[in-house]
C-alpha cells in the first residue's frame, strides 16, 4: 500500500493530509508533529485567544477526525533524519519508509543575537501563547518588540485588556513587509489613538529583565517582552538531506522539492510566484492550506495544474480588519482611493488590493485576480478624479 | 443541550449536541460534519463552512455579520437566499432544534 508522510502537523500537514482523503487516496497517511496535543490553528494565538478564547477552539479537529480518516497522527515526534536513498525517515529510532514525502516545517520565530534575549518570550506555539495569557493579569506593562502583524494584533489585545503597551520597530514604518506607506500611516495611528506608543526607526539594542534598550538610547521598561521580529523557516531537515534550499525549500510549479517523490508546503517553501515567476516564500494559512490542496490533489488523483492560487492575507487589529489580496513588490507604488482602499502597482498592473473592513473590495480583488483578468481601478468604483493624492 | 441537526445534500442527517457560545462551524467540525471545512478557522477570510438555513430559522440564527454577504459570493458551492456562513452563527438556547442543510459541490 502507498504511504504518505508528512513532517509537521500545523495548518498545512494537516490540510495535506486532510485533503488526500478528500480526494480519494486510499493510502496510509502518516502525520507528524513536534508540538504536544493535537493539531491546532495558530491564528488566533495572537488573537481571540488571549481574548479569554479556549484551547479547545484552536483545535483544527477533533481525536475522532483522525480515527475516522485513518490519519496515523504522531505528535511530540521529532524527525532526525530524512533518508532520500532508502526513502525513509527516522522518528525516535524508527524507521519509517515513504513513497510521497510532504515536508510542512513551517518557520520558527526569528532570535536575532540581542544582549539579554532570554528576557523576551516569543508568541508562536500554543506553549507560548498560554505564558503570555497568564501573564496578562493586573496591568502590567508590556513592550513588543517588532511591529508586524503579529506584534501589533499583540499589541492591539494587550492594549484592549487594559494594559499599557509599546511597540518599538526598527523599520521608519510598521509592518513594512506587508503594506503600502498610507496603510501603515493609518495602523500608526490608530494604535496611538488607541494609548500605545509606537516608536519608528529605532530597532532594540539590548533587553534585560526590567525592559529594553532601544538603539537611539530610548529606555523601555516592561514587565513583559514580547520579540515578535518575523520568522525563518525550518528547513534543517532538507538541507541536511541534500534538498535545494534558498530562503526556502525550493519547490517548482507543481510544489515538488528537487527529489520528485518530496514536496514543500507553506511557509518553509520557496515557490515561484505565479504571477512573476520569481521564488517567493508566503507565511499565511492561504499558501499552507492551498498548497496543501494542490499537493494532495497531485498524488491522489495525479493532477498536473501549477500552482496558480491568489495570495490573502489578514489580520485583525482591535476593530479593524485588514485584508490584503494578491502580492506587491517591495518596489510597487501605492495609491489610495476614496474610501480607503489602497490599490498597489508594478508599472500599470495592480498587484495587491489592502483594505480595512472591506471584505467587499477584497474580494472583488481575490475574484478578479483569479480570473487571470488584470484588475482595474473601475471595479474598485472609484474614478482617477477621486483618487486622494 | 442544545442539539443540531446537519442534513447532507443526499438527505443523510446527523443530529449532535452543540456547545453554548461556540460556532454552529466549531460544531460542525467537533461532530466531524462533512461538508464543514472552515479553512481560515472562522475569520471570516473564506466560504468554506457555508450552510443553508431554512426560513423558519433565519430569525434566531439573526442577522448577516458584515461583509458576510461578500464572502458568499466566492463561495465554491450553490448560493441562495438561505446561505450563512457557519462561522458566523453562535449557538444559543433559541437554536435548539436547527436544521442546518449542506451544500452539494459544485462540479
């Protein structure tokens, strides 16, 4: 009987897993996760969650989904070694042999080498995110280190549980990776409106257990630090095994790694982007779950469409939601339309739609761009005279 | 207790027990309800927990959350006047006895 393993049971193994059955593969499915319990969707760790949410809402299925679906699931299981020659892996002295590997590590927080590190928690694991929560009593002060989505949909909690809160990114302007400079602007604002401070262009120089150091000489004192400074993928076990790695396990159209029997998924992949044909690496449960699907597809059914699927992300930060279709260049302009959307280009072409509580707008971009149609600013029902300069 | 019925499009119906406060989705998925993927974990971000909800219903179910209708659109199944987004239905006293009906996929 065919068998599909799977290192790493977060959104996407999961999703991989999941959808094989839905497809119809018939095959043993082996799942594999390093963290304790069971599957669970890290979303909301930064989010509801901390918000008085349960850990039985995280799950992503019950015990019984596993059973049903004859899912072998292992968790707290630590893969040593990926055996390309002998097609096998090796779990806890056991040998395991495959005949479809899907590699779905995902990324673990980044640790830059900061004087006093061990001072600052990381929120990424369920571990993590329940330290944090117990933590939050009593209003204490709380630093963030790093004002990315996760940072700042921290910060926004933390702020709306009536603690005091400052962000601190060494970048001129917050989630810089992610949005144009207007959407920036306006999250600045509303985070300050909101009673944090937010500190731009001053990355941290040292922490210590009262608090942090900025590079500008600035002194934050925090009972609690959080380092949210982005994520590098896990990609050890495919580099150690003689996989192409470059930010990335290095996957092709059709997701497959340079051994034709392993495949990557979501955020430990290095993909080409659809639309540019450049490598890109996605963190978001879009790229994990709709990788997953086309993965699942390919071996269950032998499926042959590149991977073609529009990029989205979001993120809620107090009352606003931000949505973002598609993908921009760092290099792409921003303009910024009436009602607040903001539409990005490279030359004439709209690569990405940003929008808060406009789930109307993003999906009008999601369709539009699926459709393989260019987008323009007419379906937006905004005119170039209205356009705010 | 209060306790929903889930009918397939193939008339199969199954009738668990649901939990106060939690989604009409998150019991669709504890009941392993086919049908119910709920991609993005009830973000509201995708359509992939769309139900249909009878007439009868659709007053303690209430109203459509903002930008609900918007995610149904892209919805990959049939869309009618009775479509909800699972995620976005909590469950309450009133709700029980819901008949929630699943969407066939569209070939």
């Amino acid at each position: 009987m065919e068998r599909v393993v799977i290192i790493g049971a977060g959104q996407g193994g999961f999703q991989a897993a999941a959808s094989l059955r839905q497809e119809g593969f018939d095959g043993e499915i082996l799942l594999i996760g390093d963290e304790p319990g069971h599957p669970y969707q890290r979303p909301p760790l930064s989010k509801a969650y901390l918000k008085g949410g349960t850990v039985q809402a995280l799950s992503l299925r019950p015990d019984s989904f596993f059973e049903t679906h004859k899912i072998d699931l292992r968790m707290g299981c630590w893969v040593r070694a990926i055996d390309r020659a002998n097609a096998r892996v090796e779990i806890d002295g056991e040998q395991i042999a495959y005949d479809h590997l899907i590699i779905a590590t995902g990324a673990r927080n980044l640790r830059p080498q900061i004087a006093g590190l061990e001072h600052a928690v990381g929120l990424r694991t369920l571990h993590d995110a329940s330290a944090i929560k117990a933590s939050l009593v009593n209003g204490v002060r709380v630093g963030v280190i790093g004002g990315g989505f996760i940072g700042l949909e921290f910060a926004a909690v933390a702020r709306e549980l009536g603690h005091s809160v400052t962000v601190a990114e060494a970048a001129p302007r917050l989630m810089a990776r992610a949005v144009s400079e207007p959407m920036s602007a306006r999250f600045a604002e509303k985070h300050r409106e909101m009673g944090t401070d937010i500190l731009l262009s001053d990355g941290v120089a040292e922490i210590d257990a009262a608090g942090f150091t900025l590079a500008s000489g600035r002194r934050i004192d925090s009972d609690l630090t959080l380092l949210a400074a982005g994520v590098v993928p896990n990609v050890e076990l495919a580099k150690l095994a003689g996989l192409q790695v470059d930010n990335g396990i290095v996957v092709d159209e059709m997701l497959v790694t340079s051994d034709p029997v392993i495949s990557a998924l979501g955020d430990c992949a290095a993909f080409p982007d659809p639309v540019t044909g450049r490598s890109i690496r996605l963190e978001s449960v879009q790229a994990a779950t709709d990788h997953a699907r086309m993965i699942a597809k390919r071996i269950a059914k032998g499926a042959d469409t590149p991977y073609r699927a529009v990029p989205w992300f979001w993120s809620d930060q107090a009352d606003w939601k931000l949505q973002i279709a598609g993908l921009a260049g760092p290099t792409d302009t921003a303009e910024e339309l009436a009602d607040g959307t903001v539409l990005r280009f490279c030359g004439s072409r709209i690569t990405a739609v940003e929008t808060i509580n406009n789930a109307k707008a993003h999906m009008t971009a999601r369709k539009g761009m699926a459709s393989g149609v260019p987008l323009t600013r007419q379906q937006f029902n905004i005119t170039p005279a209205e356009v705010l300069v | 207790m209060v306790s929903i019925t889930f009918i397939q499009p193939d008339g199969a119906a199954q009738t668990v027990q649901a939990t106060l406060g939690d989604s009409v989705m998150q019991t669709a998925l504890n009941n392993n309800i086919e049908g119910i993927f709920a991609e993005c974990g009830g973000a509201m971000m995708c359509a992939t927990c769309h139900c249909y909800i009878d007439d009868k219903w659709a007053e303690k179910t209430g109203d459509k959350s903002d930008g609900e209708d918007d995610m149904l659109d892209c919805a990959e199944t049939e869309v009618t006047d009775a479509s909800r987004l699972t995620c976005q239905i909590k469950v309450t006293d009133a709700l029980d006895g819901l008949v929630v009906r699943l969407p066939s996929e569209l070939a």
